[in-house]
C-alpha cells in the first residue's frame, strides 16, 4: 500500500548489493528485470524490505560473515548492478541472507551433517571503511556451509528435519546442538553418508 517506504533488495553471489525503490515496480503491467548480473555472478536472496527492517548477515560458502546495514545501501534503478559491499575469498562465494537484528546467536548447519550454535557480536556489523568478512566456522575438510538460521524465541523447543541429496531425511533436537566459538569447528549432528550431503533445512515445531 506504500512503496515508496520499501525496496528490493537483490544478494549476489560475487557480494553485490542491490536496493530499489518499490515504487519503481508499480508502473509496469509485464515482469520487470530487478538487477543486471556481471558474468559468472549469481541472485542468491531476492526480498522486499521496510527501512525499519535494514539489517541482514550473509554469509558464504567457506563460513565467513557480515552484518550489512541496508540503509546504507543507495537506491539504484531496475536494471543496474548494484555495488560491492562484501569482501570474499578467491574461491568463496555469498550463499545466504539470515535475520540478525534483534539476534545474539546463529546456528550454523553443514552439507555433511555437521552444526553449532555460535554468538553474533558486533564485530561482524560492516562500516564504510571495513567491509571484509569474519569468521563464522570453521569447516571439516570438503564440508560446506548449507544454512545460517537466526536463533529465536521457541528455537531450542523445536527439531531440525535435514533432507539429504539421496532423498533420506533425518529429524534432531536442536536443543542438542551445542554452543561454541566462531574459530571452532562444528559438531558432528547428523549421519551423512558418504557421497551424500544435506540438501535442505525445515524447522519443524515439537
């Protein structure tokens, strides 16, 4: 009803950044392009946000992240490229956008079965001058990050059910996963076997 107060947000793989005006998507009658892509670069999180709702951790394939503030972020028109406001390893790449204001611990789930619950500080919060990434996890050697969930309120009363490439699924106790620090590894949670890797993530109330 009022789209001049939100904007698109587009996430890229490469670590660009794209926020239009909502508005500029109400004078077309047929799908409108929202962002232009540099070659190889992917969307990885698409959404429409509010100003008061201005703050997101993405994070990457290696377990490195960053809290972005968008407001920061300057209005740009549909088919643009956005700009650069994450700094990723040679080989990495942005996977996700997860929730974090409001949010002092994160769980981090892996493609071989591997989780933690790690706290949010404001070490990871991105200014103008530094933008590089932080360490979330560590990873064991050919894991990756899957998922980063927000850790809310009745988050340790509910299970996580792992769906696996294969077509097995697996359901734990979140309450079971345990806390550690951004430098350490994550905790085995879930068996995967081998050749196969989690694919998807529910949260499903007990």
């Amino acid at each position: 009803e009022h789209p001049d107060n939100y904007r698109l947000y587009c996430f890229t793989s490469k670590g660009m950044i794209k926020a239009t005006p909502l508005s500029e998507y109400t004078v077309t009658r047929k799908n409108a392009g929202a962002i232009s892509l540099n070659d190889g670069d992917s969307v990885r999180f698409m959404g429409v946000l509010s100003d008061s709702d201005n703050e997101r951790l993405v994070y990457t394939r290696e377990g490195f992240g960053i809290i972005l503030k968008l407001s920061l972020s300057p209005s740009t028109g549909r088919l643009t490229k956005g700009q650069r406001v994450m700094k990723l390893g040679k080989d990495d790449e942005a996977i996700g956008v997860c929730v974090s204001k409001g949010v002092k611990e994160v769980c981090v789930i892996t493609k071989k079965g591997y989780a933690k619950i790690v706290e949010l500080d404001e070490a990871f919060i991105a200014t103008k001058k530094r933008q590089t990434m932080m360490v979330l996890t560590r990873l064991h050697d050919g894991d990756e990050v899957l998922k980063i969930l927000p850790v809310t309120k009745g988050f340790y009363e509910s299970n996580l059910v792992l769906y696996m490439q294969s077509g097995d699924k697996t359901e734990i106790d979140i309450s079971t996963i345990k806390k550690a620090t951004r430098n350490s590894k994550c905790f085995k949670v879930a068996p995967v076997r081998r050749g196969d890797s989690i694919i998807r993530v529910r949260i499903m109330e007990r």
